[in-house]
C-alpha cells in the first residue's frame, strides 16, 4: 500500500500546474504577488519581511559592489514540498523555460521558482533575481540580472555552490 501524501501539497501542486497549463507563468507570478501582499505589510526592512518566507537563519549576506548587496539562500523555502507532489506537468516545464528566454526572465528551475520570484518583484525594492540551484546541481541563471547588477556569470556560480537561490537587493 503506498505511503499517504499530505493532502496540502497536492492542492498546492494542482492548482499551480492546473493554472499554468490554462493561463501560462501569471498564476505563479500572481501567487508571488499575495505572498508579497501578505508579508509586506508592517516596518520591518525587506530583507525582514522576505525572510518571513525564507527563513530567519537562511540567507547569506554578501556586501557585493557599490550598487548592491547580495543575498544568498541556503536552502530553498519551498523544498519540503517537493518530496511528496508529482513531477510538474510537461506543458508547466515549457512556460518555465520559455520564461528563461524571455529578455527579463531567467533564472527559474520550476512553477515554485516563479512564485519565489513573484514575491521579490512584489515587493517593489528593486530586487534582482539572479539564479536558482536545485538540490541535484542544475542551475539556471537570468543573464539580463547578471548585467544589471554588474557580476559575471562565474561570479553568480561560485555564490550560488551548495545554495539555493541568489538575488541582489539595492543599496
């Protein structure tokens, strides 16, 4: 008899892909958006309000150039879920990777990097999201924010070994 799947996951799990499949990558972006919305709420700084989501203990801070600080995630907030959904749809992977090839996209291994990323666009502090690393050593990375920033892509690696996720906060 297999092993019951928490129930909450699986929601999650199916209305993400559910809604990606029928109206692209704007339902993650969308769910980043309410998450941002729930969590900006009060005086904390950015980097205190996303660590609401996060972690308290899960970035590590590098000072970076003149124009920004990078953040650097441990672990990815969302990895608890991924042991008990199944694979995301073919159709969900597609969106992703095209929303990589996009001039402004990049970065996004999965729907959950889309919704993490959702929520540092919502929070409307100038954040950059960089790269994701999975677990497994693929990493995908946006060039766009490598420019913008003013890091190169080896740079961006060697920040992101072992990690999860970078981002650039301005100064």
């Amino acid at each position: 008899m297999e092993e019951r799947k928490d129930p909450i996951k699986f929601a999650l799990w199916g209305l993400l892909v559910g809604n990606i499949e029928d109206m692209g990558i704007l339902p993650a972006l969308q769910g980043g958006k309410a998450i941002a919305d729930a969590i900006n709420t009060d005086e904390k700084d950015v980097l205190e309000k996303l660590q609401t989501l996060d972690g308290k203990d899960n970035y590590e801070i590098k000072d970076g150039n003149d124009d920004y600080t990078f953040i650097i995630t441990k672990q990815c907030p969302f990895s608890a879920i991924y042991s008990e959904i199944p694979q995301w749809s073919e159709e969900s992977m597609n969106l992703v990777k095209s929303y990589n090839r996009k001039a402004d996209g990049g970065g996004a291994l999965h729907p959950l990097c889309l919704v993490h990323k959702g929520v540092r666009n919502a929070m409307r502090a100038g954040i950059k999201s960089i790269g994701c690393r999975s677990k497994a050593g693929k990493i995908e990375i946006a060039t766009e924010a490598l420019e913008d920033v003013g890091i190169t892509e080896s740079e961006a690696l060697e920040m992101l070994e072992g990690k999860a996720c970078l981002f650039a906060l301005p100064k």
